[in-house]
C-alpha cells in the first residue's frame, strides 16, 4: 500500500541509524532472545537492586510470568544527592547472582565512563538512561563496548536528537543499539511523563533499529501500565520494559509505577491477544 | 486486581464530568450508533466539505469500509484569514445530502456562538474544535443545545482542564459530551502533533465520558493513523476519528494527513484484529 | 550596525502585521496616552472588577502611581464554570464610573462575539484573552470594531500563529491592534508561567504593532513582578499591564499576583531608571 | 517591602543549595573578579577554540569592550559525531596563551570525568554544559575540583532540578558554583531557545548561589543578544556571557548567535546605562 510507505522526512546527516541498502531491520541477539523480529521482547524486573532476596524473587517472578530479560539498577540516576544512588557493584553481583539462578540475561544502567568497564563485566545489556542521552562520552565508550547498548529517549529530546546518539555508538563500531522510548515531558501533572506510542511506527518507518516502550517510567502509575503496554504492542514496539518488584510499597524506588508478581502475570496474560492481533510472538 | 483501581488524582472541584455514584459510564446514541459501550465507534471523512461530489464519494467510501458516523467540516479554524474557510452553512447542507444518500449521522464543528443553532439544525453531533476548548462562551451555548457534543483536547490543554470544559458543557444541561484527543503540542517537528494515547485509559479511569482519538490530526502523517488507530483501541478508547478523501492530492485542506478511500479500507481491515483482542466489535 | 537589522524569518503568508513599505511602526492614541511610540505605556487595575469602592480606590491608586489605562474584568474565563464569572455589564459599569471619576481609559476583556457591541459601548481598548488567541469568530468580531483590540498571545502560541491572529483582526479594517505578551506555559511548577521577554525585540523586528508585556500572568508571583516588568522594558517593550487591588489578599481573582498600591507604587518608581536608560518616557 | 520577601516555595530536600541561616549570598571570586557581589560579570569569547589567531584577536577584542572573562570551547558536544568536536587538549593550550597575552581569566567546557583533571589544569572555571547538567558523575567529579564550577541549566530543567544538581556539586565539598540560564526549549521556532530571565529573580529569591546569563545560546539569533542581554541585567543577572568571533562568518560552529568585535563594542556600550539603573558597576 502506498501509506506503507515513509512518508517522514529522513534525517540527511545521519548515515548508520537509518534505514539503507544493506541493512533494513537489525535483529539483536542476547543469550537467544531476539530483539527486532517476529518475537516481542519482554524486559522487567525492579528500578533497583536492593538485595539478594528481592532480586532473587523478582527474577524468578518475572522469568514465571514469561519475561525474557530481566532489569535491575545497581547505578541510579537520582535527581538529589541524597537519595538512594544505587549498590554499585554489590548491585553487579546480585544482578549476575539472579541470571545464574533463571538463566534470564540482564540489562542495567551504566552511568559513567569509568564504570564502563565494570558494568560491561557484568551485563548482557548496557542500558544509558535519558539523562545521559546526550552524554556524548559515554555514547562513545560505550559504542567501543561489546555488548548490545539500550539507549533511552531523552525527556525532551526529538527523534533526530535520538537518532544522532545512536549514531555516536554506532559510529564507534558497536552495531547493536536498542532504542527505548520512557516517556516525555509534557505540561500534564497527574502522570509522571507522557508515554509517546509513536515511536514505535516512527522509529520503524525511520531506523533499522529495534524499539522498545517502557510504560512504567512512560506513566509513572501503576494502573496504565497494562493499557499503555498493549496500545505499545499494537502500535508495533519490538518489546516492552516494566518494573516489578516482589513488595512494591517497600520499594527504594519508583513504587508507585512498579507492579506486584501477580499484576505483572495479569499483565502479560493481557499481552498476548494483542501480540497474536499483530502477528507477533513472545 | 488492585491494579484496576484509580491510582489517579481525581479533581476535586469537577463534579459532573468525574464518575460517580450516579453514574460509571456514559453511553450516547446516535442514531443506531452506541459511542462509549461495547462498541468501538469510528467516524470518518474529509477535513472540509468542497463539493457535493467530494462529499457524497467520501460518505459512500466511509460506510463501505465500516465507518458509523461521517465527519467533515463547513466551518473551518485556519491560522490564517487567507486560507480557505470553509463552505459555511451550503457545507452544512452537503453534508445533510450525504447523511440522506448513506443513512449515516454527521459530526461537523461549530465555531461560534451565533452560529450553534444553524448548524445544531444539520448536525448529529456537533464538535468543539481544540483551538476553542476554553472559548467557555461556546461551550456554555453548546451546553443548552440538544445534540451531543464532542469536545477536543486543547493543543496544551492538561486532563484537569479538559475535563472543567467538560464540565461547562454538563453544567448547562447537556449530558452528551464525548471527548477527543486529537495530538498535544510536543518538541517533535517530524509530526504535526504527538498523539497521547494515554488520554484513553486516563480518561477511563477518572471520568465516565466516552474518549475518541484522533490518529490523523494527532500524527499529521498518512503512514502513521494505521498504528497509531491500533493503539488508540488497545489502550481502551471508544473510537477513532479519521480523515479519508476520495483524492487526498487535491484536498483543500490537510491532504497530507489524510487516508485514500482504499487506504482507509486497509486501515479497517487492520483494526479488526485488535478491536476482538480487547473483547469489543465494529 | 549590521546586528540591528533583522535576522529572523519573516512569516511570508502574513502581509498586514508585519513591518512593510508603509508602516515601520504603528502608535495608537488613546486618550491622549500613545501606545507603541517613545512614551511607555502602563495599564494596571485589579483581575476582575469586584465592586465600586475597590474600582474607584483601584482607579486612584494606579492613577497617582503613573499609570495611564485603567484595567479590569467584567467578563472572566475560568477553568471552572463554578468560579466567579465576573460581574458582567454591571462590571463595565463601574469601570465606566472609574473612568469618570479618575480620566483614565479603560481596557476590559471581551469574551464572546455576542458581547462585542456591549462591551464596545464601555470600553477604551478591548482585550482578547490568551485563551481566546485563535476564536477566529472574535476575532473578526473586534476587527469590525471601532475600538483598539490588545490581543494576549495564547499559553502555547507561536509568533507567528500570534501575528497570524493579529492579521485576523488587521484584515477585517481594524488597524489598532496592541500585542500582549503574558508568559508562556512551560514545564516550571513554581511560577504559573514562563514570561517571554523576547518577545518584545522580536515582535519590533517582524511586526510594526506594539508589544506590552504583563509580568503579573506572566509570572503569577508578586515578587516577581518588578524585576519582570525592569526587564521587558530594558528590553525594548512598550509597555507593562500590572495587577494592583486595594487589597490583594480579599481579591476573588488571581490575589496571590496582585500587587498592593504601595507595592505598585515601589515597582513604578523602581521603573523609572529603566524607562530612561533606554531613552524613552512615561 | 513585603514584595521583596520570597513568595515562591522553597525546595525541601535542598540544604545547600539554598539561602540559609549561614548564607546568603556567594561571591565568587576570580583572578581578581568578583561574580555575585556590586559588579556585573561580562565572559565573552568564540563558541570552541579554532586556532591561535582566532583566540588571540578574540581575547583581545572582548577585552578592549570590557569583558572581564574570556570563554572559549574545547570539548565540544554536538548532536552528532561528524561536526568539529573541539580541538581538546590544543583547544585547552591556546586559552592558556589567550589567557597569558590578555591576563583575562578562563571558562571552558568539561564533557567527561576522565577529562576533569585535565581541564583542571588549565581553566580558571569549569564549565558543565546543558546536556549534561544531570550526569551526575560528572557533577560529583567537578565536585572534588578546586575550581569554581558554572553549572548551566538543561534545556527542559525545572529550578528544582537545576539546584538539585548544584546540590551535587556543592555536597562533595565544592562551594563554589555559578548557575547559568542558557535558553529553554518551547515551541517556539524562530529562536533557537528562549531565554528564560526570570531564572535572575527566581534564583536569587531561593538560592545563595550566581546567576550568569547567557543570550547567545538564549536566543540563537545576533540580533536579539543586545536586548535580552539588557532584559537580563535589569532583572537582576550576576553577569551575561556572550559569543564573539573574530569573524562570525567563518565561525566552525554557532555562527549566527556570535557577535563581531565592533558588535560587542556595541553591545558593551548599551549595557553601561542599564548596569547604572540597577546600581551596579562592570
């Protein structure tokens, strides 16, 4: 059909990150879950590490309900010096403790270029969160790292300012970027972002890179995550990541946006009709 | 699930658009057509009426393809005075012809005051366009008329005070608001607007008003109200509202965001999928 | 010097508010007060008008500040339908007594195309509401008026959809047309807008209308309103619309920006060093 | 005056950052200037250091008009990773000479923690740019340097955000920090951003802190430098920082917003009578 076709204007300076004759869909493997092709990718698990116990719990809670990565920050970005900033390494190991006990690979932030280093010993994944978006150092460190590399969307940042840090890790030779839209900053203030479903067909029309949509940090409230997830899926997001946490009234961090094991299987039994809907599998 | 339950804020100065005791769910009919119940309403046709040919090809398009409720506009807002306005009340009458030749009712915009009774004299439903949302005059004087009236989200317009416009057009007396989102003002310049598919569970979770969206002008973009329409009905919302002309070249207005009747036969067909997915029908 | 000539794009579609051949500068004469010109022009009075006794003390005490225009609401857009709606013709009346009593003219916010006529009849300057920016219905309305039109840019309006509104007017024979820049909606939450001061120099660079600047919308913040109003003015503005009450803390609207005539009597002597530093008068 | 007193909600999780008991207000002294006390500071300089030439004539130029500190990039973010990224360590060498020939004090860009030391080493104040302004790694480093650090807001940064994050630098022992409002993202197209100078206020009401402002990047437009510069110190500014180019014609980046020697000179000279009105001295 002609309104297949991208009726989008391309950005002219960016030369790896949009589509081209040789590469027109980047599928990613990670411990053989693909992300960026028929199947949808479910990352969860809590905003933070917190202990042995919980993330243990977590995992195995996650990998239950049909998750195949599982998420956990031991480096937290936090907008005072004073809140929780993360385990650190401890986090790391707790991180590697939960993949040796569900086999689930592990995506976690990493921060800084010193840590690089460190977090890439650990990950199967290395996640840059939105305010680092435009850490153009960190792009470059980690487009030298050899993991797969998930690049959140900036709070305010447009798609070709998201398209242009992908291009700086992708111009150091690391060909494996994950985009992830986490919601804007928009002007309403009962949610914590606006969640721009777009993405999803805007990325795909644009980019061979694969997509995923986080509704959790996208919404801030716990009770869109299931509708916001499934419009994601429907509007075509290669996947999609969600917070979980064994206790969320005991959460260190984002509880209010984080589900309870039971809603997160509530969640994903929600999925799957629509993953079907869209010719799609988990 | 306690995850169903509104972990919104709910206004608490809103009285009449918020659910309450009373009332859990508004369902209003128009002409055989339920907008806000099981069924999922889908109102199409041109951004303006041009002809009587233009009108009566796009209303047979759009009914052949399975669309309810016809739209087009004889009073358009243009940001300039030099662009084309609109055929007035002879725009009110073709689409009158069109409503007698295909059996289907008619939205149109109202713009002005002096002018809600002509067209409340054509029209079914009788809409408020988003430039217009806080022209409270306007909505007071639609509050006394007897058609339901669906009011668009301003471009910058936060849920609360969508919701108190709402609540002018109630407090007059008219029980049949629908609302629209049709795509808030963001950062982005590859689209026109960016379209807030969270209006539709918000909305859901904290008023008892149907929620229709609008993937054309909220995308601005032909090859994205096909996704995005996909997301608007997984996330929950009551219908959709696309633009279709028999010759999208040759509009007048908003050719570039609008679907051919063969695209939007295409468009329908995708949608089927995911209305059974969330439990609803055509 | 070469950095004076204008630098920005001028909006090609837009053919009277832009500076052309025939007019670099347009001054309007209000009762002997000139607006645009070398005089800067200063409009104060209370949000809404309440009573006589606070109109008349309102009148006075802006009066013998240095005010020129007298402001006040009869008509008032409210988020809400259930706030106070103004006093209506009664309020017009008052602020027609104040005139009377204290010769200054009066500027008063007209809400609706059906009380363009009545509110015409009273006032000296009409004025279209930032929420009202894009009713093109009244903007046609007041453009056949006999009367000035100042016309606020809307929370989310761009210049050139502003200038495009002033064309509405311009091009319906009304060529008294005063912009008001009232702060703009931003992602701030401790001030109730964003005060662009840029739009005075920009407007002068594109547009021959005047620019005011209301530092007291603009910012919501009584404390703020006199570094604002120094700054619009040492940037080039041709005027400040301030809020004074009598007694700021019983206003019905908008008390915690108004000033009290003590303080509009500090901001006004506070301004005056600016008003010459940049070789103007009040 | 009761006006005087701050009206605006002070942060509760900021100690530091804020007026308080011990302090009210920082000076910062450097190389003899004083920024936060009587005088208004004025840093001038090209947007990154080209070549000996450049900065020489550029250091001398901004000094003859009266500038008192000379800035100049060497690290330079761009948005992608093909535009001139900066001269680094040479870019760092050649202030070093501009600051030898001139005597003037220097500012420069710090993009990475593995670049602080070596920064540090050179510049009289470190600069964090917008993009940046949440790496809180790089925050926490500059935190340990022994040089006064200007911290400049991000572009969609609420004041909160922006003192949390001075918050991190002050807390690991670091007192002395500048803030500078360099321009926020709005829908506002003719600009490159717009200046917020309502920061001036707004920060000395709350915080202990400077306020620099910074017209160039504000406003991304030569023209408008004059007047916002004006606007800003009226409103109450510590200083403005301006780009100047030996030649903004051949200017490798940010051309359009960099001002010529004689411009400048002309610039300087508006500001002096604005700087009397206010009571401070250059």
């Amino acid at each position: 059909m002609v309104m297949q076709v991208c009726d989008l204007p391309i950005p002219k300076k960016i030369r790896l990150a949009i589509k081209n004759d040789e590469i027109q869909r980047t599928i990613i493997k990670v411990n053989g879950t693909n992300i960026g092709g028929e199947h949808v990718a479910v990352m969860a698990g809590p905003c933070s590490v917190e202990s042995e116990e919980q993330m243990i719990q977590a995992a195995r809670a996650v990998k239950d309900a049909g998750a195949q990565i599982l998420r956990g920050g031991a480096f937290k970005p936090r907008t005072l010096p004073y809140s929780f900033q993360g385990l650190g390494e401890e986090g790391l190991e707790l991180l590697a403790l939960a993949r040796k006990e569900t086999g689930l690979p592990i995506i976690t932030e990493v921060m800084s270029t010193e840590d690089v280093d460190l977090v890439e010993g650990y990950a199967d994944i290395l996640q840059i969160g939105a305010r680092n978006m435009q850490n153009f150092s960190l792009l470059k460190k980690v487009g030298r790292a050899s993991k797969p590399v998930m690049l959140k969307r900036g709070m305010s940042a447009t798609f070709n300012e998201w398209l242009g840090c992908a291009e700086y890790i992708l111009s150091e030779g690391n060909p494996d970027v994950i985009l992830c839209e986490r919601g804007i900053r928009t002007f309403e203030q009962i949610t914590r972002n606006t969640l721009d479903i777009s993405a999803a067909p805007i990325i795909h029309q644009i980019s061979h890179l694969p997509i995923i949509i986080d509704p959790s940090h996208g919404t801030g409230t716990r009770s869109l995550v299931e509708p916001m997830a499934k419009a994601a899926i429907a509007a075509g997001a290669d996947g999609v990541m969600i917070e979980v946490h064994p206790n969320p009234e005991e959460a260190l961090c984002d509880g209010a946006q984080s589900l309870s094991p039971e809603e997160f299987k509530y969640v994903m039994n929600g999925l799957k009709p629509i993953i079907k809907a869209v010719n799609r599998r988990l």
